[in-house]
C-alpha cells in the first residue's frame, strides 16, 4: 500500500455517507491543533443524525454503514486496515457485524492496542451515542491520524473499532479469540479501552478489576496498573495537575482505580494484557446502585431531583434519572453541547493530546517486556 502524509489529503464525499472532510489548513496548525479540530469533526459526522450517521445499533445497516466509514478514514490516513466479519447472537437476536483493524507499523513489536466500539444503543429513547460511544471513535480517529508521522521506535500501534460491544462485547470477544489462536495475545504490551470520554463531570483512568471478572479463568487474568499509570503520568505531563486524569478513590466493590467488566477491556484482561480503560463519569456520585461510577453528571437536568449536600437523588424511591447521560435521550450533540457547553469538545481534544503524548513517547512511560 502507498502511505502518504495525512494532511497532504484532498478534500472528498463518501457519497452513501454524504460526508466532507476539511480540506483547507493553516501551514503553521501543529499536528496537535489539526487534530483536535478534526475529532470534533469526526464525532458529528458519527453521531449527529443530521450532519452524519446518528444512531448505530448492533446488526443494522448503520452500524455497517458506520464501520465503512471507520475504514474509509483510516485508509485516508495510510493505514493498513482489514475487516474482521463476525456473527453474533444475543437472546433471540442475530447478527452479522465487524471489527475495523488499522496498522503502521511492525507487528513483530510489542503492540499497544487502542480500541473503541463504535455502534450505539437506546435509539428508542433519543439517544444517538454521542459520547458512548462516539466520543471514543472520533477521538481514536484523531488519534491515528496523528501518529502516522510520530510512530514510536520500540512499539508498534494498533487501532480496533469494536463492532456489538453493546449487546455483550461481541466484537472485542470475538477479536481476543482470534488473537489467542493465532497464538498472537502475547505479542499484546497493552490495551486502552475508550468507552464514553466525554460527557460526564470528569474523566478518569482505571485497571481492571483487582478481583478476576466472573468470565475470567482467574490464571490468565491480569490487572495489573502498569498502562493506568502511564496514562495518568501523560495526563499530568499534558494537562497539569488540576486537569489530569482522575483515579477514583476506595468504593464498596470497587477498590481504588479499578473497574469492572461492562466494557472491551475486559476480553482483553481475561486473556492476560494489561489494560487501562477511559471514561467521563462521576464515581463521587451515590447512584442507583452505590458509588460505581453509572451516574455521570449532577447536573439538574440529567435529575427528577438532585440531593447537593448528599451527593444522591432527593428521593430513591422516585428518582427516574439518576444523573445518566449514557443510553438516554441526552447521549446526543444537541442536547450534551446545551447542558455541558464546550465540555464535550474540551474533554475530546484533552483525551486526543494525552494519546498523541503516550503513544508516540511509550518507553518514556512504559517498561518494554
């Protein structure tokens, strides 16, 4: 495959998707300012109904048309992408769906995988899945588009789309699987997981769970904190003290920075990678269920009503909202950028700066194996 220098790209339309890319840029925008600019861009062409695709559910035309486009721009940026078919089934539904794999680089290098699922839920409700999952998407996008000039020497960089992550992590189970039989699993350094970044109150960083998830065969499983760290070190570096990523303190069932198994990270820790997983929440929040981080934001809007000085609903026994953002009618562009404005794009571009850090600088905060 040719590779040509990403920012070199003429301007097109994806002609099903009736998307433009930007096609003028300032000669003096560093790498950095061009990508957050862009992964704002990406994440209206994924989640805006108007602008780009909207909702994407698991098995639907727009989930294929989503992992299209997915692929259309990782080819755009010279990446060597290849589809991964898979069929799934989930209670009594069935499906076909797919994983979308980018790469540049050398596979025989300990490899930092970055992945994000990138089909949505609820559309029932009015949700488009702005920020779960097409935060997450948007940014890995920027992401990639960046590195393609920045590849680190000592380790090699992959990219996953994870296709019917919410209908029970097919998409990731499937991808760990095929890994494992091509006895390829232990080539994996480490695996961050971007799973709604924006949105919520603040973003945090965690390990998996320190206890082995239920699915797990507990002598495979790995928790250890090793890429959690290094993330949280690139967030100070990047961001200072006051914005860094946030390591949620000692809850009851979740011990301190850790998460549990609702999400792509957690194939890859019951196969033994190290993982780190990113998300917008708010763990100080007593939610439905205790403090586990489901409640994303206090915000009087996400709340029948909101209990300040508790940190809780006025009311459990009434409560209907429970501060959620993620499947409900405020997962979209619209109704995040009235509630939250500017947080959405703010905590998008932080997230793309921390990964650019990371991932072309990975021996300055990580250990080779």
């Amino acid at each position: 495959m040719k590779y040509f220098h990403p920012l070199a790209l003429p301007c097109f339309l994806t002609s099903s998707l009736l998307l433009v890319t930007p096609c003028s840029l300032a000669a003096n925008q560093t790498n950095t300012d061009i990508n957050e600019k862009r992964a704002y861009t990406y994440l209206k062409q994924l989640a805006s109904p108007t602008e780009g695709i909207g909702a994407r559910e698991a098995g639907t035309e727009k989930e294929q048309q989503t992992a299209s486009y997915i692929k259309t721009m990782f080819e755009k940026f010279g990446y060597q992408v290849t589809e991964q078919n898979f069929s799934f089934k989930s209670g009594k539904m069935e499906g076909e769906s797919k994983n979308i794999i980018a790469q540049w680089g050398d596979s025989t290098k300990p490899t930092i995988i970055l992945g994000a699922h990138y089909d949505s839920t609820a559309m029932k409700t009015g949700s488009m899945g702005a920020t779960d999952n097409g935060a997450g998407v948007a940014a890995m996008l920027a992401i990639a588009e960046a590195l393609t000039t920045q590849l680190p020497k000592n380790y090699n960089i992959r990219f996953v789309a994870f296709g019917a992550e919410e209908i029970g992590l097919k998409g990731s189970n499937h991808y760990v699987s095929d890994l494992s039989a091509r006895n390829e699993i232990g080539n994996i350094a480490a695996m961050i997981n971007f799973d709604t970044i924006a949105g919520g109150d603040k973003v945090y960083v965690h390990s998996a769970h320190s206890t082995p998830y239920k699915r797990c065969k507990s002598d495979e499983y790995n928790s250890d904190t090793s890429m959690r760290n290094a993330l949280l070190s690139a967030s100070i570096n990047v961001l200072g003290e006051d914005n860094k990523y946030v390591i949620h303190p000692d809850y009851a069932g979740y011990p301190e920075g850790v998460t549990g198994s609702w999400s792509d990270h957690a194939s890859f820790a019951c196969a033994g990678v190290p993982i780190a997983y990113v998300e917008s929440t708010n763990f100080s929040i007593n939610g439905k269920d205790g403090f586990d981080g489901y409640s994303q934001s206090t915000k009087e809007k996400l709340w029948t009503c909101y209990d300040q000085k508790n940190a809780t609903a006025c009311d459990k026994k009434t409560e209907k909202n429970w501060g959620n953002i993620w499947h409900t009618q405020f997962d979209r562009l619209d109704q995040l950028n009235e509630i939250f404005p500017g947080r959405v794009k703010q905590q998008l571009d932080n997230n793309v700066d921390v990964l650019i850090e990371l991932l072309t600088n990975p021996d300055k905060y990580l250990s080779l194996k």
